[in-house]
C-alpha cells in the first residue's frame, strides 16, 4: 500500500513533479496531477506548458507558453527540489517537447542526481473532447527525444496506434479493438522503444464488451475451474502473461451470491484493462506482460482519467523506487486508485466529469502534537466540555477546602465515598491490563492499583484522625453518585476496548491534580486568606499537588496522547471519547455536589 | 469542525474557484490553492492570472497572461461549474484585474446564482522574497472595481497599510506594528470598504515579540486573575471586541506543568495575531472586531501562508454559507488550518519552505462500497489471507464430505466438537449484546443465539441418527482445537470493542456458506461422482447452502461492512480487524484438522 503518513514521522514526503497543461476546469492536467499529487501524500511542484480554458464540455482555447519560460520553469523547480519522480502530460508544441526532453537529459546527467527519478512519460495527444494536444509536427520530437528517457510510457490504445504508426509503420496494427490486439501493440511499442521503457497500454477506451472477463480465463490453463477472478503465470503467444486482479477474490462465490450476481454468468461481466509490458530480467529482451483487470464502470465521469493515472503511478514510483519494489506492484496501486476515482465520481458541470481524487481521504479531527502543542487531545478534550470541568475543578467544596472553610462533615462524607469510589478506580486499572496487550501497558496500569491502593491509607490516616475507624469506612453505605461515577467507569471497561476505559480514568486522574495546582497556587498567594500552616486539609492539598501525584498526572497526560499518535482517532472515534470524558468529569462534579448535599 | 467526508453520503463536495498565479515550486498561488481545496475535501477549479518561475529561494520570472484568456478561463469555469466560494490570489495586472471584476460583477447579477458566492481577497501585492505581484497602477483599479465585490479581504499589515495609504492618506497609519496598530488598521479599512465587505487582517508579519500574550490579557477586564489564554467580550476603544484562543484551555495548568512550562511566564510567550473586522449586526455600523491568537511559530517555512489562509477560508465559507455559520467560526478554522500548516511543514528546497497542507489528512485503507463493489470490508480480509481461506474452505474435509468418502468416524468427532464450539459462539454473541449499544444491534445477536440454539437441535439429530445420544454429547471431553477457537473468541470479545468480536465471529459464518455453496454446486455438476441423494451428508450440506444459512450469510457481510461504513477504519484498525479474521480462519482450518486426525 502506497501511504505516506506526512510529517507524521519527521521525514519529508517525495517531491513529485508534473510538467503539463492547466486545466481550468480543474479535472486534468496540472489540477488533476496536483490533487492527486496532494491525496497521495506526495509534495507537488508543476512546470506549466500550456494553459486551457476548458470545463466538463470541451477544451475552448489553448494558450501556449514560450519554451523559453517553460524552460524557466523547469529550472527553478529542478535548482532547488529534489524530485523524487516526474510525469509530462499535454506538451503542446514540438519546442516545448524538445526543451523538456533536454532538461529531463540533463538531469540525467547531472552527478547529484542519485538514483535518477522515475520518468512518467504520459503522451497527451488528443483531449477526449476531441481537441489536439499536441500539434502533428511534434510528434517525431516526442518519439526521438523524449521516450528514450521513459521509465514508463501510458498510451491509451488511439495513442498507442498514432505512435506504432510513425515507429513501425509496417507493422502498425489497423486498430487495437480486443485485449489481444493490446498485447500485440504493448509489445511492439516496447521493442521499438527500447530497453529502459516498459508501456503501460491502457484500455479504457476498448469498445464496450471490447473485453469481458471471459478473454483472459481463456488465456489461462489454471483458471479454467473454480476461480474466474483469479489467473497468473499463464504462456500467451510467446509472451510471459499474468494478470492482476481487481476483482472478487477465489473461492468466495459467497460475496456474488450476496450481491445477488449469477456466479454462472460472471465471467461474461465487461472488464476495463490494461496491459504492463515490461523487459524481461533475463537479459533476453523478451517481453513480460501483465494485465490489470477490474470490473468496466459505465460512467461519463472520466475526464482526467489518463492525468490521474500517470500523476498517481509516479507517486507510486517515488515510494517504490526508495523501497525497491517492483514495477508491477506501482501499476496495480495506480490502475486502482485510479478505478476507484471513477466509481466514486461525483457529479461536477454538465458534460464528462472529473474523478473524485479524495476518495482515499479522511480527515483528522485532531491535530498531530507539535513541540509547540504537545497534548491536542488533552485540549481537545478539556475544551470540550470547558464549562463542567471548570464546575468541577473550581467546585465550591474545592475553594472551601482551599479556604479551610469547609465543614468537617462535608469533608468526611467525600472521604468515606472516595475509599468506596478507589475500589472501583483500582479494579477497572485491573480490567485495563486485561483488555491491553504490551507489558509496558500492563506495568502502567498495574502501578496505578498500587498507587490507589497507598491513596487509601492516606484516606485511612485522614479518617483516623478525625476520629473514624476502618470499620466504619467500610461499612459505610455507598451514595448513589459514588456508584453511578464507579459503575459507568466499569461498564465503559467491560463496553469497549482499552483506548475508552483509559478515557473513563483520565477526569479523575487529570481533574485532582488540577484542583492540587490551583489550591496550592491559591494558597501561596500574598494576598492568600489562609495560610497553608494553618489549613485542617493541607495534607490533601499538599498530595495532590506534590511531585509524586504530579508525575502520574504527566504520565497520565503523555499516555492518553500516544494513544492518538499510535492510531489517530476518526471524527467518530474522537466523539466517542470525548463522549466518555464528558460523562466522567460530569460525575466527577456529581461526586462534589454530593459532599456538598451530604446525599 | 469543517469537514466533508467525500462521496460518503452521495453529494458533491462544493466546488471552489481561485484565480491566482502559478507557483512552479507548488508552495503558494494556484498550487497552495488546490492542495488546500484538496485536502478540505472541496473540488477545485483554477484561473491562471500569470505563471512564475518561482521556488522556495523566490521568483525567478514572470510570464503574464492576457486579459483576454484570463477571461476566457474564467467563462469555462463559471458558464459549467456551480462554484460555491471564490478566492483571488495575485492579479498581476490593471487588467486582469479589471477583467475578473468584470465577470465577478455578471456573476452577481446573473439570475441564477443564489446564493452570491461568497468572495475571498487576498490582496497579494508583494512575494514574501520581494518581487512585485501586482504592478503600481492596478492598485486603484483593485480598490475601485474588485474590493466592493469582497466578503472577506485578507490582507496583511504591509497590504493593509498600502491600501489604507490609497484609501484614506490622511488617516493612513505611519506603521502597524502593534495590536492596537492592528485593530485600529483594520476598522479604518473596513469602515473605508463599505458596509458588505469585512477585513481580515493578519498580524503574521508583525516584528517577533510585537505581540505578546499579555498584550491580549491587559486589553482584558475579566481575564485578568487566572485563565491567560481565554478572553472574551471586551469592550475596547469603542469596537466589540473578541478573541478566539489558540492555546491551551482555561482552568488547566497541568498542562503546563506537564510540558514544563512555567505558568506564571506563560503571559510573555510571543503570539500570532489576525484580527477580524466586522459590520455589526445591528446597523449602527460599528465594528465588530475578534482577534484570533496562536502561539507565535518560529519558522522559514511559511512560503504560501497568505495563499492558504485565504484558500481555506473560501472552503469554509463555502461550507458555512450552506450552514448558516458565523464568519468567526470559518475565520478560526482557516486560520488553525494554516497555523499547523506551519507547525507541521517538512523541508523542501533552501529557502522559505512550504507549508503542510496534507496535515489533517489520512489515508484510508479500504475503499468505500460501491454499487459494483458492494462488500470491499470482506473482499479485503478473505484476500489478506487467501491461502488459509482456502486450505479452511477447501478443506480435505470439506471434499470428502462433499463426495459422501468421509468416514463416519471423522465426521461424528467434528460434530461432538462443534456442539461444544457452538455454546462459545452463543456466549460470545451475549457477550456481543453486552458490548453493543443499539437495539438493532441487541436484535441481530440475540437471533444468531437462537440460530445456535436451532443448529445444535440439527447436531443432536444427526447424532442420535448416528446412534449418539445427548449425553454422550455433552459428555464428550473438549478437544484443544476447539478450546484454541472458542476460547480465542470469548477472549477478543473480552478484551476489545464490540467491532473486533464482530471480526472474530465472522470466519465461521462466512466460511461456513462458502463451503455449503461449493459442495452444492460440485452435487450438482454433471460430471459429479455423487449425487446428492446419495450422500449420506446430504442433510448437512443442504442446511449450510440453504436459503436461510445463506440469508444469515448476506446479513453477517452487510453487518460488517456497515462497521466500515459506519466509522472508515484507520491502517491501524483494519490490520487489527484482518489479524482476529486471520487468527480465526486458521483456527477453523484446524478445527477440520482436528477432525481428520481424530485428535
């Protein structure tokens, strides 16, 4: 899978250069280079040769560019990116195709250029409008000049059939109109290029019912049983042949009968497809080709589709490249992304309408941390329900308890549902470690019981001195609020995975050592009615806001944000935990308003 | 939030038009534009004004356009595609100028378009390197034909002060170079602009240190105790005044302290400043101003910013216009957007780099269904591992029985084993109620416990027919295999979410209407050496084809599939979901294993 998790890792995405035409319409051409360019996750940069007034209906005007500023261009863009892969499209005129292919010669040539970038070389001729791309004289220029430095070369079959007649005129085909023919012209067009180029042929505008599936399980021996969909390492005229399927995988006629498709017929399905014909690795020049097949999408948003394709197969080949990959793995994600542009094509204008270039995109509702911002999901949280948590970070039993104002029964009420309260706050840390599966996970959760299970002596040692024994503490009734706070923590553990209960434990985790900062802030101010020597609840205070707590509540703070950078949350996720936060510092409030009312 | 998730709810994304210059190094004018539309999810169509040779160290070259094919670019875009907001970026020329107000101007008045796209304009005069983009004379065209026609003008203070020297040389500010600089620029370009057009000028170039968080603070009555970043409702030399925070939420100090901050100079940090000039609402006239505040980022990388602020301000309008959304709020999402832009920009090039405009995106890795591709969820776990799969639905086992050949031994040890597996499969379908949160989801479990229910009468039956009876069923030590299985389910449904249980239980269902589909398909072949009268697991293979297994098959892959539609899995998620689906399909392969052993 070609993904590139961008700055997620420090590293920079492949630059990717697109020499072409502009389309105003915004669905070919540098637009649709650019946004399929910037879908990928690959930086774009655009030498422009040529601009169109154009839209969904027709290319209107063509203005072309001074190959001197087409040069320009280029020159800027190559002085200081470093390209990882590049693609022509529409070149125009034979002076513009003849500056590029001295450019892309002298890259070559240049020592810093280690390894060379894969070359794209897409030979726009005619717009599917009808309106020539390309103008006649510059064909000869493109053929000579520029397609000895292809790595790939994308014709469609009217191309292919242009340039086999001025290559090999003899042999040129009288039509490409069966996936027979395809293989042909692949492999002629090959041979006549020469080593370093493999053609992608592509076959998108075959007659409808040009191909159905049926063609290619005929040109398998293995395939002729049980698995239409699925053909490889089949001899065909010579030529080594396998195909790439895009279809349902073997043995799962369950996935036609669901459809409610006849498996009986399925093979007589209309494919698209498009053929690779590369250089064998043996060194004896034969051809290797291979198929791409997916099912034939009756659509008239295909406009960009040849753009999309070479802009996608580039930045295919720039990931590739740098992980040696072979060549047949770049197509098949192109062909693909491609095919999936296609199927999910919205509609835009009136006549043949782009390709959805976004279908592979979702957004993150959350920003990934930055030196600057460490903790977005701690913020986002917090700022979600900005209101409760203040309710109850800046509780009126918090302030009192500040102030040394609050009663001692008040005071005594919390404790004795606290002690209640931390038994379920150390057994959903136990649920924790069974629902996570690193040990270092374990390890955390388990020091949490531990640390719970010292935060009860402490309430232990409060109530002793306030003239309550263990006794009573345990055999205290539980307030409803304490229960409904500790139940929702245990079911929201026994509900979901560990990412939501380590949510339903971060309110309190977070929110005490909030109130300890702000009391001991409070405390140590001038202006400060009570002195801290002076207040009956400066132990509480002074654990809650000393190294030992604040440590856990760092550890806490670090733990909840990796859990966003180990996996970034959908919008759906992250309302799922925002949900379960808010809940929590809700009943976390609850828990106050109850010491207050002594229910 | 402004996202749109494309093509998921069947609309088109809205479709923004910029008309602007090109940037050949990809990092501001058209290129910054489309990859911004790109990754916002909104489709972009582009007028070119001019093309730069341009990279990161500055503009090389500069090759206008004329007017005329500005125009014509323009009539392709806006005669075909209903463009829901318009951004201009630099116009290079007094006529091209001219000529886009000209069609804007038509644009208003033409019948059809209601609502008016909302305009952005970014009054780009000079690059960030120094080179002119706009020529001295077209300033007062700009001022008097295109500004009127603005909902939003983005300049930044050297534009702000440049315009405001046009418009109003008496009151033009000497320098803006404060935040009360800011305000007051802003109200006297906005009160200058008339009444439809707010001013959103942006404070990214003030000198370092020129705004400090305590500048916002001490414009502050109620924000002066003990929340630095939030401030709200101000009254200040006269204008309503607002700010919409960029840091750190109020009331949480722990983050803070755990980035190591120190809170009581968190006052002095450097801020980036835009501020927003609005017409009240209640026609007195005054303006409404908001500051928008970030923290200050160091960084070269901030080549295209202008360019890209103003892009996604066009995206959220054109989104907030449908959505009847404040001005405010799409000014904050287009300003944050641009910030991370920033705080998350990779190198590229020597000089001034671009921004990340790909930082709120990721990938997904699972195409959506479509009407030819309805089950990809599926498609993709039985491909990721297509030969366990087979070796489970394929099984020696499976052909014997399905040829009538399969001892009777064999075949009574798989159904004790599989009366034990079927308790797990009920319990972890209670488990999956118990994890569930929707009636629907209640329903589908609680009748695949009854299916179970059901299924076991058929084990009993072909038992006792067998001469096994319920006893000797019950009695029957579990084998590992089956253990390995059941238990392995209970526990994925311990450990995750209700999604990961629905994986585990899908390799059975699924795997078992595959193999009842071939056999039936194999009996019924001409060729078969068994007819299916004949077979004594006739019964058997009848049930697991059968309309109503069948039925429960297509239920089960719709089921699965809606999760992903539901909630589009992250790459984290579904390698998660293919491993439960892989654990099991191996697990099941051994369970027929199992059988054939006796073991």
């Amino acid at each position: 899978m070609y993904s590139f998790p961008v700055g997620d890792n420090g590293r920079s995405p492949p630059a990717v250069l697109t020499i072409a035409g502009s389309d105003s319409g915004g669905g070919a051409g540098i637009q649709a280079d650019l946004k399929t360019f910037t879908a990928l996750g690959c930086y774009g940069a655009s030498v422009v040769t040529a601009l169109t007034a154009q839209n969904t209906k027709g290319v209107q005007d063509v203005h072309t560019i001074p190959p001197q500023f087409v040069e320009e261009q280029l020159q800027s863009v190559l002085d200081d990116i470093p390209v990882a892969a590049i693609k022509t499209g529409m070149l125009s005129t034979a002076d513009v195709v003849h500056t590029v292919a001295r450019a892309l010669l002298a890259l070559r040539s240049a020592p810093q250029q280690q390894p060379y970038p894969p070359i794209v070389i897409d030979p726009v001729c005619v717009s599917t409008s009808g309106h020539t791309l390309l103008e006649h004289d510059a064909l000869g220029v493109l053929v000579d000049e520029l397609l000895p430095l292809a790595t790939v070369l994308t014709p469609n079959i009217d191309e292919a059939a242009l340039l086999l007649h001025h290559l090999k005129p003899p042999h040129a085909p009288a039509s490409i109109s069966s996936i027979g023919d395809m293989l042909r012209a692949a492999c002629e067009l090959r041979c006549a290029l020469g080593d370093g180029t493999a053609v992608l042929l592509k076959g998108g505008h075959l007659p409808r019912g040009g191909a159905r599936l049926a063609d290619v399980v005929s040109a398998s021996a293995e395939s002729a049983g049980t698995a239409p969909y699925w053909i490889s390492g089949v001899e065909c005229e010579g030529m080594v042949l396998s195909c790439v399927p895009g279809g349902d995988p073997p043995d799962a006629e369950i996935l036609l009968r669901a459809a409610g498709a006849d498996p009986t017929t399925a093979v007589d399905v209309p494919i698209a497809v498009d053929v690779l014909c590369e250089r064998d690795g043996g060194g004896k020049g034969k051809c290797v080709c291979t198929l791409f097949v997916r099912p034939y999408l009756e659509s008239k948003n295909t406009h960009g589709t040849g753009c999309t394709l070479s802009a996608a197969l580039a930045c295919a080949l720039a990931c590739a490249l740098a992980r040696g990959e072979p060549l047949v793995e770049a197509v098949k994600f192109a062909t693909m992304y491609t095919h999936h542009g296609i199927a999910t094509a919205f509609p835009i204008g009136s006549g043949h309408g782009p390709l959805n270039h976004m279908h592979a995109l979702f957004s993150r509702p959350l920003n990934r941390p930055t030196p600057r911002d460490p903790y977005p999901l701690v913020r986002a949280l917090i700022r979600s329900n900005a209101d409760v948590w203040k309710q109850y970070v800046r509780h009126d039993f918090v302030r009192q308890l500040g102030e040394g104002t609050l009663s001692r029964e008040r005071f005594l009420h919390f404790i004795k549902q606290d002690y209640h309260y931390l038994k379920y706050y150390a057994r959903a840390n136990g649920l924790l470690v069974a629902k996570s599966s690193a040990y270092a996970d374990f390890a955390a959760a388990a020091e949490i019981v531990l640390a719970v299970v010292r935060e009860r002596k402490m309430h232990v040692a409060f109530s002793a001195q306030w003239g309550i024994d263990l006794a009573e503490l345990e055999s205290t009734p539980e307030s409803p609020a304490c229960t409904a706070y500790g139940a929702y923590i245990m079911d929201v553990g026994m509900q979901g995975d560990a990412a939501s209960l380590l949510m339903a434990l971060a309110a309190c985790l977070l929110g005490y050592g909030e109130v300890g900062l702000w009391l001991m802030r409070e405390a140590e101010r001038p202006q400060s009615r009570v002195r801290i020597e002076d207040n009956p609840y400066r132990k509480w205070i002074e654990d809650y806001s000393g190294e030992g707590y604040q440590a856990a509540v760092k550890v806490g703070i670090e733990r909840i944000e990796a859990l966003a950078v180990h996996d970034p949350p959908t919008p759906k996720t992250l309302e799922h935990w925002k949900t379960i936060w808010g809940r929590c510092t809700r009943l976390e409030k609850g828990f106050w308003d109850m010491a207050m009312e002594l229910s």
